[in-house]
C-alpha cells in the first residue's frame, strides 16, 4: 500500500522485521536467492496467537546489474502446521496406548504387512522385528499351524475386501505356549477413499474358554 513507502521493514511489520531484516539483507548483499524459510510470529490481526509462513526471498536486478530489491513468494503453512501437529499428538497417545495396555495392540499397512516394530507384539510372541515385519507376512509364525491357513485366507480376503473383522486364533506365546487370543481390527480409510493401514488388538482369552 502507498502508506508503506519510504517505510522500513521493522516499521511496517514490527513483530517479523527482526527475523526478516537480516534475510533481506543477506539476498541484497549476496544476490543469492533463499528457498524455503520459515517464520513464525503474531500478526496484528491475531494477537496472542501464532502464524507460519515459508517463504522464498529472490534478488530484483535491472538489466544493467543495478540491485533494486528483493523479491518474496509467501505460503501461509499455519494450518499444515497445526494439522501435523495434532497427527503428532495423536501418534504419541497411540504409542502410549500400545505401552500402557495389556493387549497387544499391532499395525499393519495395507497389504497385511507389519512395517514397524511392535513392542508389545515382541513382548508377548518373542518374535523379533526381523521376523514378523515385511512383505512375507512373518508375523503368521507366531500363529498356530492349525490356524494358519484360516488366518492367512482372512487376511487376504481382508486386504482384497477391507471391513472391520473380529475373530479367533491360537498364537505362541514367548514360552512356547499357545494362547487363544480375540481379534478385532478395522481399516483406516485415507481422504481418497483407500486403505492407509490398519488398527487392531488381540486379547489373551485363554483362561476364559476353560
């Protein structure tokens, strides 16, 4: 805005100008673009409250050479910000969960894999990382061989038609005993209507059926 001219930096955005200034400064004296920096400050508008923005600061020169500015391209990123936050929050309470609980409470990605390393899975299967994750579905060792092959054909009748599914198996527990364990697992469905992975639990009912 025409109010603007002849103005500084600090004296129209008081709040960003001593991030931005030296970043001004830099790209003039160097004629070197910076790609993607981020700030974060109040804004007049929303006092109290916090905004990013990531931006990329390019020299402005004549055709003679002569320096004439700096030029920004500014992307507001608060709200990508706050969204990866929150998924961040929510993944520590799932770890939480999966550390606090007494079942065993497992992921696997679409396909019926388990990608990650499963300490309550570990805990109970004694299974190591390197066996039960993967594409070769390890984790069915630890499934009793009589049950194996019904367990297999659900998972992949699963993968192929996704729906929330309980059911029994029988499953090694570290000491070598099979314990019969509930099932319930749901598919979470990303915005473009597929499969990201799934979520289920398995609860040792052993003692129950006796």
């Amino acid at each position: 805005a025409e109010e603007h001219i002849g103005r500084t930096l600090s004296e129209v955005l008081p709040e960003l100008g001593p991030q931005l200034e030296p970043i001004y400064r830099r790209v003039l004296e160097t004629g070197e673009p910076l790609i993607h920096e981020e700030t974060t400050a109040e804004t007049p508008t929303r006092p109290g409250g916090t905004r990013q923005w990531l931006t990329s600061y390019y020299p402005v020169v004549a055709a003679d050479g002569e320096s004439l500015g700096v030029a920004a391209v500014i992307l507001e990123t608060t709200q990508r910000m706050r969204a990866e936050e929150a998924l961040h929050r929510s993944e520590e309470r799932f770890r939480s969960l999966v550390t606090a609980s007494t079942n065993i409470v497992w992921t696997m990605d679409a396909g019926g894999a388990m990608v990650d390393p499963n300490p309550s899975w570990e805990a109970f299967t004694g299974q190591p990382a390197s066996e039960y994750t993967g594409p070769g579905w390890g984790w069915l060792a630890a499934v009793h061989e009589d049950d194996r092959a019904r367990v297999e054909a659900l998972w992949r009748e699963l993968v192929a038609s996704p729906g929330r599914v309980e059911t029994t198996f029988r499953l090694r527990r570290s000491d070598g005993e099979y314990r019969r364990m509930a099932v319930s697992a749901l598919p979470i469905v990303g915005p473009d209507g597929r499969v990201r992975e799934w979520v289920g639990t398995n609860t040792d009912v052993e003692d129950e059926q006796r």
